[in-house]
C-alpha cells in the first residue's frame, strides 16, 4: 500500500514539528546564502504540505515532485496546489539525473526532500552519494527514513545490517543495544550524517558538506532526518555561521516525540508559555490533565511547529 | 675542457623536496602512523628494549598515545620518554640519520625522515614539545616550525629554533599541528577516515597492543586485533623460528601460518563473503610493527615462480612472518613501512619459508572442494581458534590428508534475482544477513519438500 493511502502527513504531529524545524533552518539558510532562485525538488505525495512551506516560508516559486506511483502520480496532478510545481512520474534515482542533465536546473542551486517511504536500504544510500556529488554548487539536501527497528532485522543482527547499508563509517564496536527502538533513530541519524560527511569529504567535492539537519522524531515509528549544505566555495563561510550559532535548530539531541493532544489540552498548555522555566509534569496535573516528561519537554520546545490542532480532533 | 665554475654538478637539496615532494609518496594514514612508530619507540625503549618476538612478555601498559582529530587541528601525545635536548639539537630534526646517530634497540624508525614528513603532509603550523627526564628532574622544550616561513627562509640555512617551555604531565612528546592541508582538512572531516584510522591501528599495532599499549583516537581508546590461527582435529599451525647472523648483528625470524577461518563455500566474486577475505593473507612484521596486512600480491609470492595468484578460493589461509632485530635498518621495512623492499636479501631468502604453506593451502582447498560438503566443514569445525601467542612450534602446517572420494555428481544452480526481495525473503528466514548462497539452499529445500516430497 502507498503511504498517501493510509496518512494524510500533516497530521503526524513529530512530523510537522520535524518540517517546520526544516523550513525554519532552511529559511535562514537561504537568506544567509540568497537561494531564491533555487528549484525545490521533493516528494509531495497528493499532500504537498513540504511544497507550501517551501513556497511560503522560501518564497520559492519552481518546483518539481517525483512520483513513482502511478495512482500515486494521477491524483498529485489532480491535487498539486500551485500552478509552478511539476509533478513528474518515475523512480528519483532515474529522475534526478534526468533533472540534471536539463541545462537550466544545472546551473541553480537545489533543494532536494527526499521524504521516502520506509527503512534506509542499500538503494538509498547510493542515492544518496549520487545526489552529494552531483547536486549543483549551493545545493541543500535532505533525507527522511524510516528507523523503526524491525526492518533492520532482528536484534542480533541489526548491527551488521547497519554497517552492511553504511558501510567503513559504522563502527565496529556498534552494540544491540544502540540499536534497540529506543535508540536505533539516533544511531541512523548519527551514522547516516557520518555518511554524508564521509562522501563528500572522501570526493574532495569543492566547499564541502556541513552537517545541518539531524532529526529523529517519532510519531507511530521512529523516524530520521538527515540533511545537509553543499556550498560552492565562497558561500560556505556564510552557511556556516548560520548552522554554528546557538540559536539554530536544527540538530536535535532528544527524539522529538510531540503527543497527540486534544485543542483544549493544547490551549491550556500554550496559555503557559513561552516561559523561561520548564514546564513540570506536577503544573501540567495542576492544570487539570496529564503528560509524561518527555512529551511535555517535546511540548514546550517545540509547540510553536505543532500543526493546526483543529484538523487532529475532528 | 670543462671551465673551472662548471666542474661540479650541484647536488644540493632543497627544502621543498622534503616538504611538497616525498609527501606525495606517503599517505595521511602512514604518516599519523609513524609518529605513532615514534612514540612506540620510546616506549618499547623504556620497557627494556629487548627483539620483539611473540614469546616476549614486555609489558607496556605503562605507555599511552592520544590521537586528536579535528577539522582544523591535529595532535598527538605520548607519556613515552620525549625526546632529549641533545637528541633534538642533534638529530632528530635533520632530514635522514646520520650515520654515527645512536639507534634505539629493536626500533621501528629507522631513516631519520618520518617524523618531518608526516608533521609537513599533515599541515604548516607545527609545534612539537618534549618533556625529558634530565639528572633526575624534568626539562622541557619545544621546536615551532612555521613551515612557509622556514620555505622562504631559502635553502641556505635549515634549523629550526629550539625554545624554553613548560613541563608536560609526564616524560613524552605532544605535536600540535594547525594551518591543515587542504587534502588533510578534507580527511579529518571525513568520519569514514577515523573509522578506518581506527581499524588499521587495531590491525598493525596488534602486537604492541596485546602487550598493554594503549593508543586512543579522539578520546576512544582502541583495542588491538586477536590475531588467532586453528587448531584441533587435523589441523595444526605452523609455528618456526630462525636465526640469521648479518653484518655481526642479529636477526630473529618467525614464521606461522595456517588456518585463520573456515573457507568460504562459495567462490562467487560477487558473494557476500568479503569481509573474512578481507583478513586472509600473509603478514610481515618488523620489531613488531605490521608493515604488510592481509597481502596477496607478489609481494608475499602469490603468482610467482609457479605459485598461483591469489584466488577467494584460499580465503581462510593466514601467515605471518615476524623480524626483529636490534639494528632496524638489517629489516625489510620501507621508509613509510607500509610494504616491503621485495629487494632485500633477507626476505628474499625467507620467501621459500612462506610458499610452502601457502602451497599446503593451496592443495588443500583444491581438494577440498571434491569431497563431501558436510564432512570438510565437520573436520575443520573441529579447529578452534587459538591466539598466535600460543600456537605450539611445529615446523610445518599441518593440514587433513585429503583421499578424493567418489561422489554424487553435483549441479551448480546460479541465478539472480532482485536484491530488495532476497533480503525480504532472507528475512522472512529469520535473518535479514542470511549468505545469498544459504537462502538459494533453503528455499531449494523447501521447494524439494513441498514438491517432491521424501528422497
Ligand atoms: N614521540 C617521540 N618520543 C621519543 N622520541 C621521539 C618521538 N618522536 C620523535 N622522536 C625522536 O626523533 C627522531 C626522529 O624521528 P623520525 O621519525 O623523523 O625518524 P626515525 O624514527 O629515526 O626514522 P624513520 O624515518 O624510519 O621514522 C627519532 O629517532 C626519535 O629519537
Ligand atoms: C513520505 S511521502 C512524502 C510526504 C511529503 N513529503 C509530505 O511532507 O507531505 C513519499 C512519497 O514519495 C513517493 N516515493 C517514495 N520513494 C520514491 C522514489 N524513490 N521515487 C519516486 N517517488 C517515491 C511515494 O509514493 C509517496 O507518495
Ligand atoms: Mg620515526
């Protein structure tokens, strides 16, 4: 079954908070590094939710999304939101060096989703090195996957599955219990982000690859995004003292995990924020419900992200 | 006749050849890994100096060596001794040793240039630092080298300036090194690159670390390689030591080899095999360092003199081939001992001692492959991996006396199929790394139950 069939993806809130951190750092960047003229290339499925953002919050105007479903690809035409997207039917791994081969996209910078459906495979990853050492100069690149642990196999073997996929950057001493459901999204998205370093610095690609994006989030699974600038040589200077000031985001330490809450339970907690304290499990009972740590942590730091509750209770 | 001002070719050399130019011959790896040779030597130095043999039990957990990594920095610091003041006004800087330089006992350095290459290839900024015991207290300097400074100084004058500085927390040496390289910077960057660093340390410096050295890269300490050959059932090793006289100095050979791991069923370049591969070969070790890992090139004799070249069908095969020697410079090391001068008397001569149970192995696994499946892999299941430490003399590899049996002919099913499903199908085995080779087995078993039913 395709992903679009059984999700509407706005609605995952980790997920949303896990794009507006992306639109957010990608804001930014692109402002550090004047990439309007940028061509936003992803996967809107039938949703589009990345390519509003990209639209809105980028002000980019031209985009293209890749559909390999043929159901899939009818309907992201029927429902594609503006008139510049271009909905194009096929498999990324042949369509992105088809998209590159086109002289007007060679010579802007790309911003490229590539939002998968399921578990990093040995086919994503030489995606992946495809797309870091091709993307044009001032590209920014971005991958999601899934790290739900099953599909990496069972415990014993999961470790050898993930140096299998990745390859010299995964260490040797890689334990079970690194990649157990609780930490299996940290460690893809470490090592995952070590690849990526690794291609780029192993192909000497002039500017160079800076680590931006590291977000494992959980929704129903664990999820990862990983993403990084690919600079031409004299912007990297500027991209770079974006991703290094404190205020950026973009690097997530503790799984995002934003609970599911009804827009009462929401209105009730905003009402106490921003503030500078964290909020306690003991004030949230006060106010009359309850939340576990975590979540309220994810809450607080993150509420601004959370998607329109509205569409979640009805 | 030749005019008096043209009646001597200039030989001088130039600074620029040590820095741009024999850089080239070395890579970033080797080069980190000669100032981790240097500060062994120390070590090896201070705990007694006695021929690195395998039976030798020097301890050397005293000894650490801290490898900093950082996209901008490089720093390496050992608690081994440092360098004395007089050694460093003397020689440890010049390019090359000079003839009458003291050598240190059972030493892996031996040229007098690995240091200043590796410090030139890394980067331009370099600061070395050296804590020494002198009469019973301790004294320190250090030598800042700013390498396009010193370049532009010009050829005539090529000392460096030694300078007062404070103690280090023990006796040792620390090098710092900034204004990376652009080929430098770019490795540093690379997490593929420290992973692999690490990986070779565990490898070529097994020996020292099974003696209790510890070397850290960026805060993680590394553990050495077990280096392990078979043994039980109708195998056994080879373990044989020579002694060989040169220039009134002497030099201490050992050689092993046998089976390290079960062969691989499956010859198939394209099988999911390689790793154990990656372990099968000859190794050459000199005062203890492995200069040559896993080889099977000519260099350890594979295709030459009828010897066949090497083939995945001898994976599993292991052999070392250990000198030492007081005199470091009698050992068949190369100046950036990674590989040996195939030149050299004293390997050549020892290269018969590796082709015979190189050739043993090769009949063996030719062999092996006519007989029964179940009753090979029955017999070498029985050997059970021992470390080099403890593999008994014996002066030949033994290996099973093979009688050819008749069998069933046998048929040879090949096909391919998309990788994404047999992984899928692996999984649904129960185990998502399953050999390609078991899951065609199993699901031929499954097919011959379900469809043919009993034998
Ligand atoms: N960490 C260290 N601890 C003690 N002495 C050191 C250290 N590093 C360098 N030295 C001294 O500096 C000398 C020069 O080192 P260098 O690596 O240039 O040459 P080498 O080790 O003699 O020979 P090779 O070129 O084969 O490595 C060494 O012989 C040693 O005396
Ligand atoms: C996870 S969804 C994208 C969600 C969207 N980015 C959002 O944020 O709302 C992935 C979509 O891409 C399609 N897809 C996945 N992998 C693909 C590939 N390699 N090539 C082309 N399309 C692919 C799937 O059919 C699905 O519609
Ligand atoms: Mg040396």
């Amino acid at each position: 079954m395709a992903s679009f069939d059984s999700i509407n993806y706005s609605l995952r809130p980790s997920k949303s908070v896990q794009r507006g951190i992306v639109f957010h750092g990608l804001k930014a960047l692109s402002d550090a590094m004047a990439l309007q003229n940028s061509l936003y290339i992803g996967f809107g499925s039938i949703w589009f939710t990345d390519f509003v953002m990209a639209h809105k919050a980028l002000e980019i105007d031209e985009m293209i999304s890749i559909e390999a479903n043929d159901v899939g690809f009818r309907r992201a035409e029927f429902n594609k939101v503006y008139r510049s997207i271009s909905v194009v039917e096929g498999r990324s791994e042949d369509k992105l060096p088809e998209l590159l081969n086109q002289g007007e996209y060679q010579a802007r910078p790309w911003i490229v989703w590539l939002d998968y459906d399921g578990a990093l495979d040995e086919e994503k990853v030489e995606e992946m090195r495809w797309l870091l050492l091709n993307a044009p100069p001032n590209s920014i690149v971005l991958f999601t996957f899934s790290a739900t642990q099953n599909a990496y196999g069972k415990p014993a073997q999961r470790p050898g599955r993930v140096a299998d996929i990745l390859g010299p950057v995964v260490p040797d001493e890689l334990s079970r219990e690194d990649c157990n459901q609780e930490n299996l999204p940290q460690t893809l998205a470490s090592l995952t982000m070590d690849f990526l370093s690794s291609v780029v610095a192993d192909n000497a690609r002039p500017g160079g690859f800076i680590r931006s994006f590291k977000i494992p989030y959980f929704d129903s699974v664990g999820m990862v995004t990983v993403g990084g600038v690919l600079p031409a040589l004299g912007t990297a200077p500027a991209a770079r003292a974006v991703i290094a000031d404190h205020k950026w985001q973009g690097i997530v330490d503790e799984m995002i995990q934003a609970p599911p809450m009804t827009l009462k339970e929401v209105a009730t907690l905003q009402a106490e924020l921003p503030c500078l304290e964290d909020l306690t499990r003991a004030r949230v009972q006060e106010l009359g419900f309850d939340l576990l740590e975590h979540q309220i942590r994810s809450f607080q730091r993150y509420y601004k992200y959370l998607p329109n509750f509205a569409e979640i209770v009805s | 006749m030749i005019p008096g001002d043209k009646s001597k070719a200039s030989a001088n050399p130039t600074k620029a050849f040590f820095v741009r130019m024999i850089t080239r011959d070395i890579t970033l790896e080797d080069c980190i890994f000669d100032l981790i040779d240097n500060s062994i030597d120390g070590a090896w130095e201070l705990a007694g100096g006695r021929p690195m043999s395998l039976a030798d039990d020097t301890d050397l957990s005293a000894y650490k060596i801290s490898i900093e990594i950082k996209p901008d920095r490089f720093s390496i610091h050992d608690n081994c001794g440092g360098i004395s003041l007089d050694d460093a006004a003397n020689y440890a800087f010049t390019f090359g040793r000079k003839d009458d330089a003291e050598t240190e006992n059972f030493s892996i350095g031996v040229y007098g240039i690995g240091m200043k290459r590796a410090v030139f290839k890394i980067g331009s900024k370099i600061g070395i630092k050296s804590t020494f015991t002198d009469n019973g207290g301790l004294m320190s300097f250090r030598v800042p080298v700013d390498v396009n400074a010193w370049l532009a100084a010009g050829d005539g004058n090529w000392d460096f300036d030694i300078e007062g500085a404070d103690n280090l927390a023990a006796p040792g040496v620390q090098i710092d090194v900034t204004d990376l390289n652009e080929a430098a910077a770019q490795s540093f960057e690379s997490p593929r690159f420290i992973q692999d660093l690490r990986r070779a340390i565990a490898r070529d410096y097994a020996l020292h670390l099974h003696r209790g050295l510890t070397i850290e890269v960026e805060g993680k300490s590394i553990n050495g390689w077990a280096i392990e050959l078979r043994q039980g059932g109708e195998f056994s090793p080879m373990r044989a030591s020579f002694e060989e006289n040169i220039e009134g100095e002497k030099v201490y050979v050992e050689v092993l080899a046998g089976m390290e791991a079960i062969p691989p069923e499956d010859s198939d370049p394209d099988g999911d095999w390689d790793e154990d591969q990656n372990r099968s070969g000859w190794y050459v070790v000199c005062n203890g360092r492995i200069v040559l890992a896993a080889d099977k090139t000519t260099l350890t004799g594979w295709g030459t003199e009828s010897w066949p070249i090497w083939h995945p069908q001898y994976t599993g095969f292991m052999g070392l081939i250990i000198f030492s020697s007081r005199r470091a410079d009698l050992l068949p090391l190369t100046t950036t001992k990674r590989s040996v001068d195939a030149t050299s008397q004293l390997y050549r001569r020892y290269r018969p001692n590796m082709r015979e149970p190189s050739k043993a192995w090769i009949a063996y696994t030719n062999a092996r492959r006519q007989r029964e499946r179940d009753e090979v892999v029955g017999q070498e299941q029985e050997a059970k991996s021992v470390p080099i430490y403890e593999v008994a003399a014996q002066p030949a590899v033994v290996l099973p006396q093979v009688a050819t049996k008749k069998r069933v002919p046998e048929a040879n099913v090949l096909y391919s199929v998309p990788k994404p499903r047999l992984l899928k199908l692996a999984t649904a085995m129960g185990n998502i790394r399953m050999p390609y080779k078991e899951v065609g087995l199993q699901s031929f078993e499954y097919a011959y139950a379900d469809l043919v039913g009993e034998d």
